[in-house]
C-alpha cells in the first residue's frame, strides 16, 4: 500500500478470482523490482520473496488479468511485457 497525505492507494484492484489483496501488493512489489532487475531472480531477492513465489505468482497475476506480465526467455533475463508496465503504471 502506498500513502501520500490525505489520499491512501492499495493494490487491491487487482484482486480478482484466484489472486488475493494480498498477492495483489506482493505482486507490485515483483513488477517493480522486475522493472529495474536483470532476471526473475534478482527482483524475487530484491522483492524479498523466493524465486518459486515470485514465479507463481506471476502466473496468478497473469490469470487474473488474462494476460502474462513477464516475458522470460532463457539467456535474456526477465522483461516486463507492455501489459505488465501498464499493470506497474496504473498502481504508479
């Protein structure tokens, strides 16, 4: 949850079926670190959760919002996908 005076933002518009407010704020966390780290690994560390959460639960936020939010391809490290820097600019 962000907060800036007077007015409270939360990650909780992402909730939606199978991805709970809570994996919603983690889930922002991951796209941000992702947005400036070189792989799935670096930003899971920099998010502070494990690389095997950090992996589902990009698979949950894809589900949920019907499309993936990572592009990762062996050798290239992890990119964010136009709909993942959407998702990380509508919670900006």
């Amino acid at each position: 949850m962000h907060k800036a005076p007077g007015i409270e933002f939360d990650a909780s518009w992402l909730s939606g079926e199978g991805l709970p407010r809570e994996h919603g704020i983690v889930l922002m966390r991951l796209l941000d670190a992702l947005a400036r780290a070189a792989s799935l690994r670096e930003a899971a560390r920099a998010a502070g959760i494990s690389y095997r959460f950090a992996w589902g639960l990009l698979g949950e936020g894809a589900q949920a919002l019907g499309a993936p939010l990572v592009d990762m391809a062996r050798g290239r490290g992890a990119r964010l996908t136009p709909v993942g820097r959407r998702v990380l600019e509508a919670d900006a």
